[in-house]
C-alpha cells in the first residue's frame, strides 16, 4: 500500500503539471487537441468533443498537445486560436502554467498538512541521542564503549543543551578533533558515564567515532489552530523546503562530479515515498510538496524538451522579432526528448538494480 500512495503522489504531481498548460490554454481559448500522462503507446485514451485524454506506456512525465502542426487537424492554419499564432506572452503563459501549478500546488499540500494533521516538531531534552553504531567492532565509539541509546550529555566539559545547536556542536567537536582524546559524559538508562573517546582520521583528515547522530528529544505534531495560522505555517515550510531544494540543485551543478549519483529516478523516488508512507502517511504531504518543487525546479530549466527550453525559444523570438525557423526548432526539441527519455531509461535501471529486493535476488 506504501508503494502505490507514493506512485499515486508522483502521479497526482505530473497531473498537476499538465492540468496548469491544459487551463492557460483553456482559459485563452486556445486550440488543445492533446492531453496525455506519460510517453509512447497509448494503454487508456477518451476522445473528448476537441481534446483526446490519454494514459500513456512509459511513466516519464506527461505533455498537452496543439494541433498547430497537426496535418489531420480540420482548424485552419491562420486560426487566432492557434497557440502559434498567439503572441508571445499568451504563449509563454501557456508553457510557464506547469511549472506554476506545481509550486502552488506544493504550497497548498503544506497548508493542507498544518491545518489536518501538522508538522513534525522536536521537543528538545539535553544532549545528543546515538540511534546506532555504524560499525560495532572498528569504531572508535564502539572501542570506548559507547551504546546504541546513549545520549551524549557533554564533551570536553562542554554542556550539549536542549536545542537544535547541540547536535551541529558535537558534529563539529569530533570533525575537528582526529587522534585527539575527547572527554564526554554519556547518559544510559538514568545513569552517568564517563567515557573517553579518540576520534579517528578519515580519508580527508576528519574527525569520526563511526555512529549516527540525532537531536535528542521527543517528536510531537504541532497543527494550526485556524486556517490563518494555517497558511502561515505552511508558508514558513514551503519557504525552508524550496530553499534546501535551490541549495541542493546548486550544489549538483556547482560539483557535479562529486554529486551526480545523488540523481534519482522515478523508482528511487517512489522507494523513498514508500519508506516515507510506511512510517508515516502524513509524510506523504511533504513528500510531495518536495517533489513538486523539484519538478517545476527541473521544468524551467533552458534545456530542450522541457518547459525552461521552450520559455528560451520565446524569449529569442522576442528579441529577433520572428521566431527561429521549425526545423531548427523541432531537431533541437527532438534532439533533447532523446536525452531526456535516454536519461529517465538510465535513472530507472540503476534504482531498479539498487532496489534491496532486487540485490537480494543475485545473492
């Protein structure tokens, strides 16, 4: 059930997206002759009294067709309906329309979230909590005798208080630190320990004890009490996911190199979606909330095939004064509905093969 709510999230995404270009053409009683979910062979379709509806084989995405170069459309060529024939604002409404949709979208899911079930929050308690030795017999931690469950009071002295700084603080205390002691006061089961611990160097001269860290504390919801506070809430949220988004893609373009496995797929999302789902169904909010802001992120990109390299197309148009010829056009549309189509074959592969039930197959 966890795999399809998040396929069913994705997919409610990519209908958002087209349902935007579908209603600015609409709304402009411009001509639409298309609307499809998906790409390739048609394996659901209904043909409205101008728009044929479609599900469509390969998952990668959706599009809303214009019978402007359609040869069996009956609408004449110089219609003013046309979307080709519209001027450039009307046009660039049109293809901007999805990339808009999915970021009110994304913040109409946040609103949604504070005012049913709300945001996670953390009622912070002194120290740091240590959820699990990554690698019980070699680490430095599992050597000084740390434990899954301790919470870490203190080091070198150095109170870790109830707040979200305490963690950053003992991160930054251990990076720094390499082969040298650290004193810290560690609490299990009620009870204080003392404990030394000398941090091992990694590959890049940094500090680590080979444990995963996380704020102590207890986890509560925190819901809007009126559909005012609501928006509010929601707002802070939207606001905080699109900028960890933004931070990410400048990251990923920035060092790609070093970041280019962090690319996901449809499956690898979907998987994420799932772990989120069966946790938790209310995580199925920000989950799609983030991914709404990825795809329209992705979408106003000036890359060919998306909604950023048409919006490019229109902006040349605006400064020569005539469009670039259609050939040139359509080859490099063409050229980039390949890649684009090649890239997405690629994502799904990879995170089919990294999928745990599928390596389980091979050993």
């Amino acid at each position: 059930m966890s795999v399809l709510a998040a396929i069913a999230v994705l997919a409610l995404l990519i209908v958002v997206h087209e349902l935007g270009h579908f209603a600015a053409a609409r709304l402009q009683g411009i001509h639409v002759n298309r609307f499809s979910i998906g790409f390739g062979p048609s394996l659901l379709k209904y043909q409205g009294s101008e728009t044929e509806y479609a599900i469509r084989a390969f998952p990668l995405g959706g599009y809303v067709g214009f019978p402007d170069d359609d040869p069996d459309s009956s609408i004449a060529p110089d219609d003013p309906n046309l979307l080709r024939n519209r001027p450039v604002l009307d046009r660039a409404i049109v293809i901007s329309a999805g990339v808009i949709a999915n970021l009110v979208f994304a913040y109409l899911l946040l609103v949604a979230q504070s005012a049913t079930i709300g945001f996670q929050d953390i009622q912070y308690q002194p120290g740091v909590l240590v959820p699990q030795i990554i690698a019980e017999e070699n680490s430095a931690a599992a050597r000084a005798g740390i434990q899954a469950g301790d919470v870490i009071l203190s080091v070198n002295e150095q109170e870790l208080g109830a707040s979200p700084e305490a963690l950053n603080l003992l991160r930054k205390k251990i990076r720094n630190s390499p082969n040298e002691t650290l004193q810290m006061t560690v609490e299990r089961e009620g009870t204080t320990i003392p404990i030394k611990i000398t941090p091992q160097s990694d590959k890049d001269g940094k500090g680590k004890i080979g444990v995963m860290l996380a704020p102590n504390g207890e986890i509560i919801r925190q819901r809007a009490n009126n559909i005012i506070e609501a928006f509010s809430a929601g707002a802070a949220e939207y606001q905080k996911i699109a900028q960890l988004t933004a931070r990410g893609f400048w990251q990923l373009v920035s060092n790609f190199g070093e970041n280019a496995e962090q690319v996901a797929g449809p499956v690898a999302i979907v998987a994420v979606g799932a772990e989120l789902a069966r946790s938790d169904l209310g995580n199925l909010f920000q989950f799609g909330a983030l991914i709404s802001i990825n795809l329209a992120i992705i979408n106003i990109l000036p890359l060919p095939a998306l909604d950023g390299g048409q919006l490019a197309f229109l902006l040349i148009e605006g400064v020569r004064g005539k469009p670039l010829p259609s050939r040139v056009q359509e080859s490099i549309m063409q050229t980039g509905l390949v890649l684009l189509l090649g890239l997405g074959v690629f994502l799904i592969v990879r995170d089919t093969v990294n999928l745990a039930f599928f390596q389980e197959l091979f050993q």
